[in-house]
C-alpha cells in the first residue's frame, strides 16, 4: 500500500460514525421543519394517540384601504368647508351651516338668541346681513335667510351615526373662521342638558370650543351628522367632550321654521321622578295628565319608564330628552317596570303645551 492510499484511508470514518452523522443531520433538518411550520392543532407538536382536527371557521375581514397620498379627512373637510358660515351678533361670534342654496343657513339658537339681524361672512370672505327667520330653543335650532341664491349647500345625513366612526367639526372657534378639528363620534343619544332643555345629542371628542356653536359637525363624506352646540368643559375650553344636535332632528325643525309652522314638541304626557330599584335606574311616574297619550296608552303612577323605542331611559332627564327627539303624532315603544315586571306599552305622543315630557 502506497503512501497516498495510508493517508486517504486514515481520512475516512469508519462506517458506524458516518451512519450516525447522516441521521442525525436528518433529524435537525426534520426539527427545523417543525418549528418553522407551527402544529394547525394548535399543539406542542408531539403525536397523541388519537387526533381530531376540524377546519376553522373562515372570517371575512375588510380592512379600510387608502390610495397612496389619499388623506379622508382633508376631503371631508373641502366638502363642508364652503358650506360653513361665520356669524357675528351684538353677543357674540358663532358659526352655521348652509341649508339650502336659496339663501337658508342653519345655526344654534343660542347664538342668535336676542337677536333679529346677523351678520353672515362666507368663506370667500363675502359678508351680507342675515335675518333670523325663526328659532326652535327646545332643540337649540335657528334659521338665519340672507338675500343670496347660489350658495353651496351642505348635504344632511340623517340617518343615526355610528359610534367610534370619524367626526369632523367645522366652524369658528374663537373667531377663527374655517378652522377645522377631527375625532370620533363618542356616543349617540345622549343626554344633554347644557343648553335651554335637556335634549338627545350626538357627542364628540372632535375639539368644539366657543364660536363653533351651530357649525357643522360632518362625517368622513363631509356630509353634515349634528349641528354643534355646547361642551362639556371644567375649563371653558375644550375638554374633548362636544356634544351637536343630530341631523335629523336639525332637519326637522329647521323645515319647521322655514314652512312658518308653530314649533311643537311631543308630548307623552307624564312627570316623574329618577329612582333607582332593584338595581335598574328610570323615572318613575308620579303625575299623568288627564286626555293625554300616556293615560289612553294605560301608563300607571308608579310605572317606572327605563326605555323608550330601544333607547335606555335612566331618569327623567333621559325621558324629557328622548321625547324631544320624537315629533308630535309618533307611536313609541315605552318600555317600563310594572310589579317587577317588565312589559312594552305603545303611547301616541300629543302636543307639549306645558313644562312636562
């Protein structure tokens, strides 16, 4: 045997080592498998001795896609923003929202409240006199007409906005015309008292501060969802709580106002007081008015309310404010605690002719 053939046997491994080499690169190549493709089962990856595996159910998620520089809320707000108004009154500045292209613009009552003439700027910078046509203070809804036709219109959504969906403010907060701030929508029929009656809001962490009163508060299609018209604020000044009276019930007293009809309220035809029994707050009955829809419905004293067509009532303030959010003539859904039972009574609103719900 040469020299050359010693040292190549030398280099080989006997026959056992090579066998145990080959398998057991095998088996990390099978262990690296393993843990790149996690068990479907959810498992730790070791074989049962009997298994049972089901398809998962398949989930549709759409997520929300954007076009490469597409920015929602700079178009939102160049839809609304020639349709908001800045309003100057001996009181005070405020804003509005223009109705109809005939020259009708929508505001808060209370930023027109003592006054007859307004001045209207546009957001061209156009300044005209306006004249408050009527107000509606239960709602907080004015209607202001100016000698102008042409005008931009903003379109009205009424239908009920969606809880955590884009909200979009619009106005003249301290004066500063066209400015426009950005949240979501808080919550829906709630509860407001802050203004000349307890009434059902829509409220906002959008920034509102004073002067945005009667803007627009507008959502991702820059379509108008409330009128704005009061926060709520330790301060003064915004504290991410707004609150704006939804289109719907804008709309409907502004066609009020503009038709030259009496300005009514529902009327269900009870008072009462905020108790809470049994662990569920409502507003207990304590007087029903003679002829009036709660008595032909067959509401009891001592009926506690706790909700009204599907909207949770926890006092009396809810009730005054749910009420307001109906018109005279509507059948409602009331739903009560009788005996510790509960049970749906349809009531057929009135007329409010007095400070009652």
């Amino acid at each position: 045997m040469t020299e050359e053939q010693n040292a190549r046997e030398k280099r080989q491994l006997p026959g056992w080592l090579s066998a145990i080499l080959f398998f057991g690169v095998v088996a990390l190549i099978v262990a690296g498998i393993m843990l790149v493709y996690p068990d479907p089962s959810g498992g730790s990856g070791a074989a049962a001795e009997t298994t049972t595996t089901t398809e998962p159910e398949s989930i549709d998620v759409t997520a929300p896609t954007y076009a490469p520089g597409e920015e929602p809320i700079a178009e939102a707000a160049a839809v609304i923003l020639p349709s908001v108004v800045h309003i100057q009154t001996t009181g005070g500045v405020g804003s509005g929202v223009i109705y109809d292209s005939e020259g009708l613009i929508v505001t808060a009552a209370h930023v027109v409240d003592g006054s007859d003439t307004v001045r209207v700027r546009f957001s061209d910078g156009e300044q005209v006199e306006g004249t408050v046509i009527g107000r509606a203070e239960q709602v907080d809804i004015a209607v202001i007409e100016v000698d102008r036709t042409g005008l931009p219109a903003a379109t009205f959504n009424t239908n009920k906005p969606r809880v955590g969906q884009t909200a979009i403010a619009v106005g003249s907060p301290w004066g500063l015309e066209s400015t426009v701030t950005a949240g979501i929508i808080s919550a829906v029929d709630q509860t407001n008292c802050a203004v000349n009656t307890c009434a059902s809001m829509v409220q906002t962490d959008a920034a509102i501060n004073p002067g945005n009163s009667g803007g627009a508060l507008v959502d991702r299609a820059g379509q108008v969802v409330g009128i704005n018209v009061s926060i709520f604020s330790t301060s003064g000044a915004n504290d991410g709580v707004g609150f704006a009276v939804p289109s719907d019930i804008a709309v409907t007293y502004a066609n009020g106002i503009i038709s030259g009809e009496p300005i009514e309220t529902a009327f269900l035809g009870v008072q009462a007081e905020n108790v809470n029994t049994e662990g569920q707050a409502g507003a207990q009955i304590t007087v029903i008015v003679d002829d009036s829809g709660a008595e032909a419905a067959g509401l009891e004293m001592g009926d506690v309310i706790v909700g009204l067509d599907g909207v949770p009532v926890r006092g009396w303030d809810d009730l005054v404010a749910q009420i307001r959010s109906h018109q005279p003539n509507e059948t409602v859904d009331v739903l009560i605690v009788r005996d510790g039972e509960e049970q749906t009574i349809q009531v057929t609103l009135g007329v409010n002719t007095e400070d009652l719900s």
